[in-house]
C-alpha cells in the first residue's frame, strides 16, 4: 500500500523496517481527513451566514455619524455598536429579521430585513431625540464617550461650527487639573504669566468671554473681565469648548474666543471615588526661610473685616511671619448614580467636592518700574522714573475648594431638565519682600525695603436649570436660567517701607500712604436667561430634515458693588525691629503720637474719614437672535445669522480722586449678522469658512475714576472709554485620518476699530489707564494642528504610542494716536511709536505631546505616560510712552512629565514632574540704547503623586 501510494519514493531500509514509514503515513492521511471534514463543516455553516452593516446618523445634529449607538437583532443578543464613525457590521444566519436602531436620549427605530446565505444587506439610519431603555452598562459607556478625544474630534468633524473640544480623557492624559492651563493646550491659546487669564489668537481678557453650560458666568477679580480659570479644577469637567468663530447664539461681547466649560453629568450605575494626593515646589521646599504672614486659615476661608474703631484704635491683624513647611495636598470626593422612573423616566444624580493648596517661590527674583532710557548708564546705575527694585523674594501659597452637584431628570420620551449647582472657594496668601533703591523712601544708597503681606478670598456660587422639550418631530425648545454670585475680599493687605543702614531698620516713607493697611471688597450678582426653538425643515422621503430655523433670545443683568478703604499709618523715621514690626506699630505707639492713622477723607474726628471709596456698576445686555441652517446638497452646508444686542452700562463712583458722587453711562446698539459654510470635500475632510461682526464693552473698574495701587503699579480708570467694533474672518481645511487623528490648517483675520489698550498716561506718578489708542488695528494668522497614532500593537490594540503637535503663527498691528487720546478722554499719552503689537499676542505659539499607553487583563489595569512641551515667543507686556520702549515678556518654553497607573477597576496611581526646565522668566524694556531687565525669576520645578480608589 505504500508502494502505490508513493510509487516515486526512495525508501530507505532503515524507513521501512517495523512498518514506521507506513504507520506515520496512515495517521497522517487521517489527520488530513478529518480537517478537510473541518473545514467543510465549517464553511458550509459559514456560508448559511450573510452580513447586515450600515451607518447611523443624528437627524438632530444634521445628520451627523452617531458612534456608540446600538444596532441589535430584535428579541436576540445578536449585535454590536457603531464605531467612531457610526459604523457597523455584523453576521446573522439567513433568514427574516427586525434590526433595532438605538441610542441614550433618542427615539427606537426598526428596521425590517430579509437576508440570504452569503449576502451583503446595508440599512442606514438616522435617529432622532427622544428615549430609549437600555441597561446601565450601556448607558455608562455612552456617557463616558463624550469625555473621550475620539468622540469629540468626530463631534469636532461633524459640527457646523469652526469649534474645538478638549475633554476629560485628555485633560487627565496630559496631568492638566486647571482650566485656564487645559485651554491653553489647544491651538492658538496661551496663558498670562502668572494669572489665569488666557489669550486667544493674540487677543487678551476684555476680548474673550466664559459660560459654563452655554450661560454666562462672572469674574472674581475686579481687574478682569473673566474668571481666573485656574480656579476651575478639572473634576467637574466633561468637556471644554472652546469657539474661535462667532455664531449668533453667542453674546456679541466677542473677540478672541468663548470658553464654555461643560460640567459633568453623570449616567450609569452608582459609584463612589476617593482620591488624595501631595504636591511640593522645588522652590518652595528648598527655601528655609519660607515665611507668610501669621493668623491665616489653611483652608482658605479667613475673612478678616475693617477692625472697630480702626482711627482711635490699633486693632489691626499681626505684621508677624511664620515659617511654613511647603509640603501641600488635596481631597477629592465624587460620587453618582442613575435610577429609573416608571416606565421612560430616569434621575440622575452627580456630587463631588475637592479640596487642593500649594505652595511657590520665586528664585533669583528682580524688579524694576519703568526706565527712562535718557538717563541709561552703565552697569546698574541706570535712570528711572518712579521706583527701581534690585530683587524680591516672594512666597505663595494657594488654596481651592470646589463643589458641585447635577441633577438630571428625564421626565418621559421628550422632555428633560437639570439643575447644576457650583460653590468655589479660592484664596491667595502672599509676602514679598523688595530690596533696592526707593527714591520715595530716601534711599538712595541703595537700601530701601518694601515689605507686601496680600491675602485674597474669592467664593463663586453657581446655579443653573436647563431644559429640553420635543415638542413635535420639527420642534425642539431648549431653555435656561442662572443666577451667580460673586464675593471677592482682600482684607487687611499690608505695605511697610522701611531703610537700613548699618544692620538697624527704619520706617521710611514720603507719604503717609507708604505704610498702610488696606481693605477691599467685591460683590457681584448676575442673571442670565437663554431661550431658543429649533424648527426643522426640507424633510426627506425617508424622514430626515436637510435643515433647521432656529429664533432665540439672550438676556442678562449684572450688578457690582466695590468698596475699598485704605488706613495710612504716618510715623517718623523711626527705628524698628524688622522681624518683629508689632512691637512699633501697636496700640501703646498710638497712644502716644508715634504713629498716626487715617484715610485720604481725614483723620478721627473728620466727618465721613471712615466712609469707603467706592464704585458700583450696572449692565443689562437684551438679546434676540435668528439663525438658518440646511444642507445644500450631499456636502454643502450653510449657517447664517444675526443678533442684535442692547446694551445699557452705567458706572457710579465716589473716591479719592474724585470724592464727589458722579456716574457715566454708556449705551450701544449692536447688529452682528454672521455666516458660517461648511463643504465636504470627502468622508474625511472638511473646508469651512466663516465671517461675523462683534463688539468689545469696557469693564466696570476700567470706567470707574478709581486708582489701585500695586507695587511697581498704579492703575486709574478712564471714564470717557467707549466700546470698539470687531470684524472676523475664518478660512479652515481639516482633514480625519483616524478616528483618534487630525490634521487642520486654518488662517484668520480680525480688523478692530477702535481698540482698547492698557498704557502708561502722563502723570506725576506714571498712572495706567484704558484708552482708545487708534483708529484701528488688525490681526491675522495661521494655525496648524496635527494628532497622529503612531502605532497599534498588540491584542485589542494594548500597546498605543501617539502624538499631537499645534503651532499658531500671529501677526499684529494696531495705529497709536496720541492726538486721538488727547481729543476723546481727559488724558494725554505720548506714545513712543505711531504704530504697535497688541499686548499679550505671541506672534509664535506651540504645543507638543507623546504618550504611550499599555494596558493589561482586558483594559482593566494599564499605564500610561505623557511628555508635553509649551512654548510661546515674545510678546509685549505694555506700551512703551514718553520715548520709553515696550515692555516685552521673553520667550518661554515649558516641559512636563505625566505618568499614570492604573492597578485595577479599582485603583490609580498618578506622578507628574511640571517645568521640567525651569526657565527663568524675563520682561525687558526694549529700548533703542539697549534692553533694561524689568523683571526675572524662576519658578521652580512642581512634583505631584496622587493615589486613587473607585468603589
């Protein structure tokens, strides 16, 4: 039998002995038998099977792909979900069927389908708002998605508006647990040295605005327009929005961008999570003499008001300082749950609360006041104007508290609402200490010290409730209503001057104002109402709306209540134990005449000396809009609109400048008509272009005739300012690689008439104020961002290392007419050059990270680690006048290091290194005989660990 079977082989004697060969060879003939059998078997089965597959689109959002929906074979487990892209695809055996469509706040669609053995059947879908009944896990997975950066770059994709998201999923990637540092992530975005405040496109705070949830929200500090951001922890974020284009649904008050910062509203089954964490400052803890000033609360909720009887009697808070160990912390609770009620209804409930502090230092620190280039000398003898500081320590420590809840509640089928509540408590405690020349305090020699103890509170209380109607299938009404409350204090901030000379202190000062105590408070209360009906139109044979008209109106009221008093303590040049100042400034020295104290009404005994200085601000913004949207077509579509804003501002004021009560009014009529267009080159790439005029509103403080003194600063407002009118202009193609991958170019102009700018005016003291500086002034740029994955290894793809890369390039230039200052405000300003840089615009901005991630036992463990970069390049600080030159922050590139563990379900564990580099931060005074250093330090390097559990 061998022999026939292999009539062509040599056998060998040895093979064939015992009979092996043929054995082996029968078994072998067996094996292949029964795998042919196998495979039959199996082939046949597999061709009983055909393919049903399909995308699903949102008829809500312009027929936009909707991933994470549900596709199920009805009365079966047979099924999967849609991708990314609102793809699916699965096998069934032949036969008659109904496909059951599906997503968390959409109407159920059914679909009847007959298929054969081998055959390909397709069903495209769209649904539509509504409800649906699904199990929790598959309503946590839906929820989770708007978090993720897949889901909101196909949302990036698929929207009408030119808009970006950054969202939980990256703001956690990336180590970010601020607001104002996620945005500044994003293209064409970058933060103020220092502060919160952030500048888009080269545009600053009076240019930008913030809401969460769509509705307006108020600024702590009454320099600014916005909130600090900083002061918005990322764990009550979802996702953040950030618009570079203006649609009419937004305030016309719009110039840079708008931030809408989205709050969490959780869906799914209950948890619980508990996160702690410390934090330290290689600054901070490498400095042994790191002292605050003694008596504040560590939780950041001191509160200290104007003492009683403060002329007649010393009862003002210590002087003392105490050291600190610079080693901080934070808590964080979060918990949410979901239950169903009746038959379509569902309550949704979200909670946490977080309390963070930390601390910093300044290293290798100097200052200076402006420099008079005239007078520029050689080596450190160099002219000045005002002060000129030689260097400063400087300590911080800050502190936040967040909480907020969310109630969501889906009545039935077509109608939800919820209501979102904020409460936010940051506090600020600094001392600084400047060593130098002070002409003011007479020392020449170098050898003036100017002491600054400044401690701030600012509470934020938000509440918002939101509703959704569905009303018919064209009609959906949308609606909200907020009220805010702001208090912001800086109670009793200090400033002593002092001389030295040979090892013995001295009070020092001119002025009576030089050594004082100073009160500030600030209340504020804002009511915002927003109401819209979308009406859907060009319904298709298959139920779909090519378009929709949407009427809506804006309306918002808000009103400030400042005061401010300042208690000048006047003493002779007295001797003083510097690291005991309350042994000079005390009740007993008071007593007798050593020390004087009043404010700029009197002494004790003047009528109304105790009288704050004051002002009060009043603004009411009415708003009604229209916009038509409809898609032309497979790939065209097209937004416009217009808005029209009223606005009445009216600013009070009594104060030292002008200790008569006056007021101004301003009034202004605004009609912003804008377009946005939209062509789908292909499934992956978009071309867009939009245009819209806006307007920019002086704030409050920069109207009112109030002076605030700062160190190296004195700012006094202009109360003949006036609005300036924006005119935009946006061009971007965009391309989706990948689900997780981008590619985008865009350019963009903005021409301002009018502009607003800060600037040094002609006084005895050098004031800054707020002026209309020129006619006009104009900005225009290129933005290029780029997210790559760079590899996919791996069983379900566990090993990821990706990229993402943004780069802006910003030119700008605005007129500077002094004439035109002169002739349209009581102010007169020598501008050094005719023509200028916006303050605050980097003419280049970039950003750059890579992350790997590797994940183990079906995603529930893994590890990831991210490297990112910041860079922006110099920008101008402020205006230079009187033949001075601007005054120019230098460049500064950033680096940081972002590890996270995840253990299991349960436990995480996260480390980050920040400013990896430690670059020391300039500004100069660029001067043709050379730049003059204004300002330098470094900053220090922050370590952070944080240990988390999920219950």
């Amino acid at each position: 039998m061998i022999t026939e079977q292999n009539s062509n082989a040599k056998l060998t004697p040895t093979l064939l002995s015992g009979g092996y060969f043929a054995q082996n060879l029968t078994h072998t003939t067996m094996k292949f038998r029964l795998l042919f059998i196998t495979l039959f078997i199996c082939s046949f089965a597999f061709a009983q099977k055909g393919t049903v597959s399909g995308v699903l689109t949102d008829k809500d959002a312009n027929n936009a792909t909707l991933p994470f929906a549900n596709a199920m074979i009805k009365g079966t487990n047979v099924g999967t979900t849609t991708d990314e892209n609102g793809k699916y695809s699965f096998k069934v055996d032949a036969g008659n069927y109904t496909i059951i469509f599906s997503f968390l706040g959409y109407e159920n669609v059914e679909q009847n389908f007959t298929i054969a053995a081998g055959e390909n059947v397709t069903i495209n879908k769209g649904l539509g708002s509504g409800s649906y009944k699904l199990e929790d896990v598959v309503i946590q997975a839906t929820a989770k998605s708007r978090e993720k950066e897949t889901a909101l770059l196909l949302d990036q994709k698929n929207a009408v508006e030119i808009k970006q998201n950054i969202g939980a999923q990256e703001l956690s990637r990336k180590g970010v647990s601020d607001v104002a540092t996620a945005i500044s992530k994003t293209t064409g975005v970058t933060k103020e040295e220092g502060s919160g405040n952030i500048f888009v496109r080269g545009l600053g705070d009076r240019y930008n605005a913030t809401t969460m949830n769509g509705l307006p929200i108020p600024s702590n500090d009454p320099e600014k327009k916005n909130m600090n951001l900083e002061n918005f922890s990322t764990d009550i974020i979802e996702y953040i929005s950030i618009d570079k284009v203006y649609s009419s649904r937004l305030f016309g008050d719009f110039g840079g961008g708008n931030v809408d910062i989205i709050s969490k509203n959780y869906q799914g089954k209950g948890f619980f999570r508990v996160e702690i964490g410390t934090n330290a400052n290689t600054n901070a803890i490498g400095d042994k003499n790191f002292k605050l000033q003694k008596g504040q609360d560590d939780f950041g909720f001191s509160d200290h008001g104007i003492p009683n009887n403060p002329l007649r009697q010393y009862n003002f808070r210590t002087l003392e300082k105490e050291h600190k160990v610079p080693f901080a912390g934070n808590l964080g609770l979060s918990a949410g749950d979901s239950y169903n009620i009746g038959e379509s209804g569902k309550l949704s409930l979200f909670g946490t609360v977080s309390l963070t502090n930390e601390y910093a230092s300044k290293n290798n620190a100097s200052a200076a006041s402006s420099v008079n280039p005239a007078a520029t000398g050689s080596g450190n003898e160099i002219g000045f104007y005002g002060k000129k500081f030689y260097k400063y320590l400087s300590y911080t420590y800050g502190t936040n508290t967040t909480a907020m809840g969310n109630i969501g509640y889906k009545i039935n089928n077509n109608h939800k609402v919820s209501f979102n509540t904020l409460f936010m408590n940051s506090s600020s405690q600094s001392s600084e200490e400047y060593y130098g020349r002070d002409v003011d305090a007479n020392a020449e020699e170098g050898n003036g010290i100017t002491v600054r103890n400044l401690y701030t509170k600012n509470t934020l209380f938000v509440n918002q409730l939101l509703g959704e109607h569905k009303l018919t299938d064209r009609i959906v009404a949308n609606w909200g209503v907020s009220h805010n409350v702001i208090d912001g204090e800086m109670p009793d901030r200090t400033t002593n001057k002092l001389t030295t000379n040979e090892g013995k202190y001295y009070v020092a000062g001119q002025s009576a104002a030089d050594n004082n105590h100073y009160f500030q408070g600030l209340t504020e209360t804002e009511t915002a109402v927003s109401a819209a009906v979308d009406y859907k139109i060009g319904k298709t044979g298959e139920g779909e709306f090519k378009g929709k008209i949407t009427l809506g109106y804006n309306g918002k009221v808000k009103a400030r209540d400042f005061q401010a008093t300042q208690f000048n303590v006047k003493s002779g040049n007295a001797e003083i134990d510097f690291n005991n100042p309350d042994s000079f400034y005390n009740q007993q020295n008071l007593a007798a005449g050593l020390i004087n104290i009043s404010t700029f009404r009197g002494e004790t005994g003047i009528k109304g000396a105790l009288n704050p200085q004051f002002y009060t601000g009043d603004q009411t913004i009415s708003s009604g809009f229209a916009n038509f949207e409809y898609k032309f077509g497979a790939k065209f579509t097209a937004s416009l609109g217009v808005r029209t804003d009223r606005i009445t501002q009216d600013v009070t004021w009594n104060t030292s400048l002008d200790p008569k009560t006056r007021g101004n009014n301003l009034n202004k009529n605004a009609f912003m008509p804008n377009v946005i267009l939209k062509y789908e080159l292909n499934d992956k790439q978009n071309l867009r272009f939009g245009f819209s005029q806006t307007y920019t509103l002086p704030q409050f403080k920069e109207r009112a005739l109030f002076v605030y003194e700062d160190i190296n600063e004195v700012h006094v407002g202009n109360p003949r300012l006036y609005a300036s009118d924006n005119y935009n202009a946006d061009i971007k193609w965009e391309m989706f690689p990948k689900s997780e991958e981008l590619i985008s170019v865009t350019a963009f102009g903005k021409y301002i008439q009018n502009p607003i700018n800060e600037t040094t005016i002609n006084s005895a003291t050098n004031d800054i104020s707020y002026v209309n500086s020129g006619d006009s002034g104009y900005a225009v740029g290129a933005e290029v961002e780029y997210r790559k994955s760079i590899f996919n290894i791996g069983e379900n793809n566990a090993r990821k290392l990706s990229a993402g890369l943004n780069a802006s390039y910003i030119y700008t230039d605005q007129e500077l007419d002094s004439e035109k200052v002169k002739r349209e405000t009581d102010y007169e300003v020598d501008f050094t050059n005719t023509k200028g840089k916006f303050t605050g615009a980097s003419p280049l901005l970039l950003n750059a990270d890579l992350t790997y991630l590797q994940e183990w036992n079906n995603k529930d463990s893994n590890i990831s680690a991210t490297i990112a970069y910041n860079y922006f390049s110099d920008r101008v600080y402020a205006l230079g006048t009187t033949q001075r030159g601007n005054q120019i922050d230098e460049a500064v590139g950033t680096l940081d290091f972002i590890l996270k563990s995840k253990f299991n379900k349960n436990l995480g564990l996260g480390l980050a290194i920040k400013n990896i580099l430690d670059p020391t931060i300039n500004r100069v005074q660029a001067n043709a005989g050379g730049d003059v250093n204004m300002l330098s330090y470094t900053k220090g390097l922050n370590l952070s660990l944080g240990l988390n559990y999920q219950f």
